[in-house]
C-alpha cells in the first residue's frame, strides 16, 4: 500500500500533524503486511472505530478496546487530559491537538 503521507509532516510529540501515524507507525511502515497499513489507515479515517471521541463525536479507535494489550497511544507523548470528563480516549486528532502533560503532573 503507497504511504498515507500528505506532505504536511510534523511530528507534535510522537504524532504526525499530518497523517496522524505515530512516529512508530511511520518507521514501520514498509514492514507492515498491507493488512496492518489497511487496519492502521481504516481506524485514522475512522472506518473501524471502537467508539466515538468525546471531543469532536467522530469515530475513534482504541486498541486495547479491541483487545490489545497496548495502545497506539501509548507510544506518543502523554497529553494534559485532565479537563476532559469522559473515560474514553479520544481520537488521534483530538488527542495531538492537547497540551503536552507537565513532568510535575506525571510525578504528581
């Protein structure tokens, strides 16, 4: 499968600003079988969703919700969460748009 890249790259703390792939996806990409660059574009776009992101209603996939041990968030910057109510995790857009949580707070 061709990258998803749009040529509008940045990396926000370990998330494209532009496809939304963490920076793991982006290295592994060319070693991924094409169902995993599939799976990994379908839950970006949100065609396969776990549930909806609290923040913006869109579709949101969550891996441990789909019975993973981790999460592909876990691989990026922890964000400031802290005023946002819901449990749920949020989508990869919602989530690259928060405030990187402060090392004090991690250590609260």
């Amino acid at each position: 499968m061709k990258t998803p890249c749009i040529a509008k790259c940045k990396n926000q703390d370990g998330i494209c600003s532009g496809c939304f792939r963490t920076m793991a996806e982006i290295t592994e990409w060319r070693d991924m079988d094409e169902v995993k660059q599939c799976n990994t574009i379908e839950e970006i776009q949100g065609k396969r969703s776990t549930h909806t992101c609290s923040l913006c209603g869109k579709p949101a996939f969550c891996d441990i919700s789909a019975g993973k041990s981790t999460c592909w968030c876990f691989e990026i910057e922890k964000r400031d969460t802290s005023g946002i109510e819901s449990p749920d995790c949020l989508c990869r857009e919602c989530l690259s748009k928060l405030p990187l949580l402060s090392n004090k707070r991690a250590i609260d």
